[in-house]
C-alpha cells in the first residue's frame, strides 16, 4: 500500500469524523443543559441542572421541554427556570394493521405466483435447449459415422488396388 493511498485514507477517516461530531453537535440543541461529545467519547453528556418535560398540546402534538433548574447546592432544586428549548415533536401516525396485512398477503400472493411463473418459463427454455442441443449431437454423430464410412471405402479401394511404383 502506498504512503498516498495511507494519507487519503486517514484523511478520509478524520473528516468523516469530524462531519459527524460536527453535525451532532449542532442537532443536539440542549440549550446549555448538556453536551454531545460522539460516541468515541461515551456520548451524552448531560449535567443534572436541566430537566426535560414532556406535554402534549391542544393539536394533540407532543411538545418536548428542556428546563434549566435555578438552584444549585444540594441537588433538591426544583426545575423552575425558563425553557431553553421547546420544539414540537409530530404525532405518529396511527395504522390498520389488519389493512396492512391483507396487502402483504396479496404482494406475496402474487410474488409467489410470479416466481412459479418465471420458474416454469426458465425450466421451458431449459428443455428446449437442451433438445436443441440432443439433435445437434445426433446431427454431428452421423456426420461422424458418415466420414468414417467413406474413410473405411476409400481405405479398402486403396487396398484393391495398389498404387504403382514404377
């Protein structure tokens, strides 16, 4: 390996690495109440100051809440500061499974029929090559059998009459 191919390698790791710690850095929006410092670090890093409040508003969104506890001392503060950050966090939509699973039955369905059909095509042109070829092998056996027969003739005229060598 070459001392290129070595440092295009390591500079690809490191920025790759730093994109990524970067990127979390920026999407962690603790508002001060903790930091990301990557996974190569033991992740998150939270300080016992903040506190996180989950309620659900009148749209029926869930509103995710990261407050900064005023006091400090003895660890009893109670979490009575401003929010830092409030982001409203979309509901999850609800399924019919039961719908759900009627259409992947029917995809199966016809997934199976689909392979049993492309299953008896391959094995119908299999067969068919595979005459093809039996006849192309019985062609070229009497060809054979042919050029043996007039060899063996000629062989025996050869024999009948010997060549002069005056």
């Amino acid at each position: 390996m070459s001392p290129r191919l070595l440092w295009f390698f390591l500079g690809a790791g490191v920025g790759a690495w730093w994109a990524t710690d970067k990127k979390m850095q920026e999407s962690a929006g603790t508002g001060g109440c903790g930091s990301w410092h990557g996974r190569w670090h033991g992740g998150w890093h939270g300080r016992g100051d903040c506190k996180v409040e989950r309620t659900i508003d009148a749209n029926g969104n869930e509103v995710v809440t990261i407050v900064k506890s005023s006091g400090k001392g003895n660890g009893n503060a109670t979490a009575t500061g401003e929010p830092s950050t409030s982001a409203p966090v979309p509901k999850l939509p609800t399924y019919d499974w039961d719908t759900e699973r009627a259409r992947v039955r029917a995809f199966s369905q016809s997934a199976s029929e689909s392979v049993a059909e492309l299953s008896e095509a391959t094995l119908d042109t299999i067969l068919q090559a595979t005459e093809a070829l039996k006849a192309k092998m019985a062609e070229h056996r009497a060809l054979r059998e042919a050029e043996k027969r007039m060899s063996m003739s000629m062989e025996e005229e050869r024999a009948k009459t010997p060549p002069r060598l005056v």
